[in-house]
C-alpha cells in the first residue's frame, strides 16, 4: 500500500477521520429514519385509500388552547409542531457545517454549494415553464426544490448499497443548503400577514435563549418551556412556525474549547437527531402523506400542469441542476474529480436527491393552501416523482455497486486492529512498526505450521 504524497485536495476527495466519523454518525440515525418514514407513508397511504373517512377524522381532529391561538388540527400539529423539531436538528447541522464542516472553507464550499442552488433554482424552472405553457398555477414553483435526505438514504438502505464517504458527505451538505433555502423560501414566500406584537415577543425570546446559552446556564428544564413559548408566539405572528426551531438551532455552539470531547450543538444534535428523524419525520408523513390514489389521480398527475411541474421538477431538474451546477463549478474552479469516482456517480447521486418528501408536501401545503383537492394531487405527484426519481437512481447506483464496496471496504479496512482506519494512518511510523510485528507474528507461525507439516510428512514416508 503506497503512501499518500500531499496534494491539493480533489472534488469528492478523502474526508478527515473527524468529518468521516460524524457523516458515519449522522447518516446512520438518518437511515433508521428513513426506513421508519417509508413506513409511515405506505401506512398513510394504504389508511387513507381503505378507511379513508377515519384517516380524515383523525388527521382533522382539533387540539390544543384555542385562548393562545392554538387550537389546531393534528395535521397542523404535525406540520407546525413536529416540524419544528426537524428544522432544529437542520439549523444544527447547518451551523455545524459553517464552523467545523465542509461549509467553513469557502473553496471547498463551492462546489456543494453550487450544485445546491442550481438543484433548486432548475426543478422551480421546469415547473415554471411548463405551468407557463400549460396555463397553470405559478404558486407551486418551490414544491420540487427540496430534497430529502432521509428517504433518499432509506433506498440507499432498501437497494443494499452503500456509499463511498466522500458520496455521502456531498449527499448530506446537498441537503443541508437545501434545507437552508427551503426555510427561507417558506420565511420569505409563504408569510401572508404578520402579527408584529407576537413576532416582537418571538424576537425576544429568541434573544434570551442566545443569552442564555452566552451564559453557559444549562439544564432542559429551562430551555424546553422557553422554546415553546417561542414557538407558539412565531406560530402567532403569521411567520411559519418552523423558522422557530432553525433559529434556535442556529445558536447553538458548533465549536469545541479546549477539553470539550463534543461541543453542546454536537450533543444537542446526537440527543435530537433520533427525536426527528425516527418520531416527528415519520408523524408528519402520516398524517400528511395519505391522499386518495385512483387511476383517475394519477392521469391528472400527469396532465394537469402543476402536477406534471412538480414531477418532471423532481426527476428532471433535480438531476440536471445539481448535475449541472456541479460540472460547470468545477470546470470554472479547475477542481479535479476525486481519481476514483467518475462524473457518473454525480449524476446518480444528483438523482437521488430528485427524492423530494417531507419538505416538498410541507411547501405543497402552503401554496395551496384552501385548494384540498389541487394539495392532493400535488402530494400524489410528489410521491410519483420521488418514486421515480428513487428508481431511476436506484438503477444508476446498482450499476456502480461493485466500485463502491470496494472503495468502502478500503475505506474501512482497519489491518492494525486500533479503531482507525488504515487510510488515516499511512504517514504514521507507529502505524508501520505495529504492521511489521503483526506481519512478523505471522511469518513465525507459518514458519512453525510448516515445520510440524514437514515433521509429519517425514513421518508418515517412514516404514512403520
């Protein structure tokens, strides 16, 4: 095994052993996750399709202190509430990435960066352009622009293939930015009216949970009520009450002192991270991904312009953007393809991020909001373009699966036994001395092995 020489570093090049053990982390709760959501959208859809009037009852049913403004439906609970949680753990990661990450180069950010805005900014063009020539709704532009990063690793998890890191990593900063604009699109674009008494009070809260945290004061006790309180004055004041749980999440600090093993952000993050992915994601799915499926449903799916925007968004603009972005950012930038990846795994993996659940029926939700059936076929292409989407990367990633165990298994070759993979320790004297006595060790017992095996050939060549 040759030693590295340093070099600069390449596009989708070896992550450090630190970034590789927290994508290794993320990614895993991220899995599990995505399984429990696939779950719960079967379990919505087959509820909705055969008991569908009890699927609207329960998802209908009202809760909550009318008094404060919050007396609403357990699909708003879900939407309003459990999503909270969600873009929390989302606002973590992003300040994660800006202070620690592949975020806090600005070189190295680039790239992802690019690929993110371009896989955004294409999927609302589709959808633009054909709702332009087929006389439809604009309001549905941003519906295709999000990715979901759960779902997308549960077909990873379904097909039974895994990623090389340096996939990986791109695939979950491409959902990182993404989230990013996603909540600004949802800050910006879906605020009707603002109550600016309520969004004040929200204001301050926020500002003493900043103080707060300056403080060092800890303790759940005292952030768990704060934080409610903050969410339900954003809910209040018109603004989506989601951007609560991003700006929290947004405060907290991502980078270690001296001494500190994980920052409070990273522990914050490890304890939140299942709450979101294997409850309040797949909550969310089940109250809001069950929408009546007929042969009917799925003509308008693809006849209807808004429909077919959102599908073609999806399953074409998402590959062709963050494809796209990708190529022309690093043609400009002269950055050189990792030596062991081809440009074909950036386009599968751009496809994969065509995978646009749970933020996608969210945005569905507010653009047309009031329109319950036109929502329900939105959701329906939704589900048609991640299916498809999920498909078409599944047959681009099997075709490179051979590649990819064998870089993961390089990748996670550990021959010295210490915890760390050999890749990480090639330039490390102590590493080659502790592969010499191994080697050594074995040379003298096959050196013994073939003595007793000459011995016994000896013997049985002798007359008894």
């Amino acid at each position: 095994m040759a030693i590295p020489t340093p070099s600069k570093r390449k596009f989708l090049g070896r992550l450090s052993l630190p970034e590789r053990n927290f994508v290794a982390e993320a990614l895993r709760a991220e899995t599990v996750g995505g399984v429990l959501l696939l779950v719960a959208a079967i379990a919505a859809l087959i509820w909705a399709n055969t008991l569908g009037s009890s699927y609207e009852s329960v998802r209908g049913f009202h809760l909550g202190i009318g008094a404060l403004g919050l007396d609403l439906s357990i699909q708003h609970w879900a939407a309003d509430g459990l999503l909270a949680i969600f873009f929390f753990v989302a606002g973590i990661e992003l300040k994660r990435e800006l202070v620690a990450g592949e975020l806090r180069d600005p070189k190295a950010a680039a790239l992802p960066v690019i690929a993110a805005v371009c896989g955004m900014a294409v999927p609302a063009l589709v959808y633009a352009l054909v709702n332009l020539s087929g006389n439809g709704s604009l309001d549905g532009w941003a519906v295709p622009t999000a990715t979901d990063i759960a779902f997308a690793l549960a077909v990873l998890a379904v097909i039974g293939t895994s990623l090389p890191s340096a996939l990986r990593a791109f695939l979950l900063t491409l959902a990182v930015v993404d989230d990013l604009f996603a909540i600004l699109i949802i800050a910006v674009f879906f605020t009707n009216s603002i109550n600016f008494a309520a969004l004040g009070g929200a204001v301050v809260g926020l500002a003493v949970f900043w103080l707060l945290l300056r403080k060092g004061v800890r303790g759940w006790y005292v952030y768990i009520p704060l934080a409610l309180v903050i969410w339900g004055l954003m809910y209040n004041s018109g603004v989506h009450a989601t951007i609560a749980g991003v700006a929290m999440g947004l405060m907290l600090r991502c980078h270690r002192t001296e001494g500190e093993e994980h920052s409070p952000g990273e522990h914050i993050e490890h304890l939140m991270r299942p709450v979101s992915a294997g409850l309040a994601v797949p909550l969310f799915a089940l109250f809001s991904a069950g929408v009546g499926i007929s042969g009917g449903t799925l003509a308008d799916v693809f006849t209807r312009p808004e429909t077919l925007g959102v599908v073609l968004g999806l399953v074409v603009g998402k590959a062709v953007g963050i494809f796209g972005g990708t190529w022309l950012a690093a043609r400009f930038t002269k950055a050189e393809l990792n030596d062991d990846l081809a440009w074909a795994d950036v386009f599968a993996v751009a496809s994969l991020a065509g995978i646009g659940f749970t933020v996608s029926l969210l945005i569905g939700e507010l653009a047309f909001a009031g329109q319950v059936q036109l929502t329900d076929e939105v959701k329906a292409a939704v589900l048609v373009g991640s299916l498809t989407a999920a498909v078409l990367a599944s047959v681009l990633l099997k075709m490179r699966v051979r590649k990819y165990k064998a870089l993961v298994e390089d990748e996670e070759r550990d021959d010295d036994q210490d915890g760390i993979p050999d890749m990480y320790e090639l330039d490390k004297p102590e590493y080659h001395l502790r592969m010499a006595t191994i080697y050594e060790n074995k040379a003298a017992e096959h050196r013994r092995l073939a003595q007793l095996a000459g011995a016994g050939r000896d013997d049985g060549d002798s007359p008894a």
